[in-house]
C-alpha cells in the first residue's frame, strides 16, 4: 500500500495526490498536523529528516519532496510520456521542474503564503518573479500545448497547482489566456483531483 504524507492546503502535496489520481493508484493518506509541528517529531523525521510534506512511502521505499515524488511514480507506475527518457525530452521535463522549484516556489507561492497565511516575504521581489514567470510561461503556452512535449508530463503536475492557487496570492490570472487555456486542459483530464483554494476554470 502506497501511503501519502502530506498536508491538505499544500500545493507540493497537490502535486502528488494528482498524479496519483491520474495513474489509477490506491493510496492512503496521512495527514499531517502542522500546527501542532507534527512535520518536526522524531517519528516524522524518521522518514524525512528536512521535516516537510509531501513524503511517499511505497512499501520498504520511503521517498520525500514532491518533484522526486513524480519522478518516482512516473518511472514505476507511468506510461512512457509522463518522464521521456530521450535526452532531449528528459531535459526538457527536468527544466520544468526546475522552475517549478526555484521561480514558481519564489514567486507565486510565497505571493500566497503571504496573503493567505500571513507570512513575511520580500513582497517586491515575488512580485518580480511572479509577473516575469507568468509572462514567460504564457508565452511558451501560447506555442504548444504542454510544457515539455506535445504529451502531459510531470513538469505540468510540477507547476500547476501553485499557479492554480495563484488568485490567493492576488494574481490576477484573467490576464494569461494562454494559462487559462493549459490549466482547463488539466482540469480536463480524467481522474482529475481539485483542492481547496484551485481556480476553477469555466468549460
């Protein structure tokens, strides 16, 4: 039995349970209390010594940060296209999650811890990062469907939710119908999951 560590307003743990949902997988989910810093106790930290949600655990495999995650699934549960693995391809996925991680985690995210939550930022540099990401990111989108390849992959699971949750950082989305455009088409699919705070787009 699979087994999902995780918190419910997590966008990295959204990440996990939609591609969970999407590879048709049985799994149980853990919550974690992070109020009470359940995330920090000796036992939690058993399985993921940095303290942070999402963590996997796949019988005897423990795996921890959500982009590992999809790796992990896509490479023992997926079809092909989830993670290519001509280089070109690979790369071009890699890159994504790369950005995921780095701009999308310094801009829209910390937009949101910040006006969700309450958490102290440097409000002008994820500005920055957001308005120049977004910009980017329609513009790519306004070429090709996906991402990485002309098929969904991990990179799309990898930036979605953080972008989806945009308007609780006080994004205005409506100005990037490309975005607009990708984010139905994975709302679209099959066995898709919401959570809690997702822009919804109309059909």
């Amino acid at each position: 039995m699979i087994t999902l560590y995780e918190f419910a307003l997590s966008g990295n743990c959204h990440k996990v349970r939609l591609m969970l949902s999407l590879l048709n997988l049985d799994y149980q989910s853990v919550a974690v209390n992070g109020k009470e810093r359940q995330q920090k106790t000796p036992a939690f930290l058993a399985l993921n010594p940095f303290g942070q949600v999402p963590v996997l655990a796949d019988g005897k495999t423990v795996v921890r940060d959500s982009h590992a995650i999809l790796v992990y699934l896509a490479k023992k549960y997926g079809a092909d296209h989830w993670l290519p693995s001509d280089a070109e391809n690979l790369a071009a996925v890699s890159s994504w999650l790369m950005t995921a991680a780095n701009e999308v985690a310094n801009g829209p995210n910390r937009l949101r811890l910040y006006y969700k939550f309450g958490r102290a930022i440097n409000l002008k540099d994820a500005e920055l990062c957001t308005s120049n990401l977004l910009a980017i990111l329609n513009t790519h989108l306004s070429t090709t469907p996906w991402l990485a390849t002309e098929q969904i992959t991990i990179a799309d699971l990898a930036v979605y939710p953080y972008i989806a949750l945009a308007p609780e950082g006080n994004i205005d989305l409506a100005l990037y119908p490309a975005i607009i455009s990708w984010r139905q088409r994975i709302q679209s699919l099959p066995a898709y999951v919401d959570m809690p705070g997702i822009w919804r787009v109309a059909p």
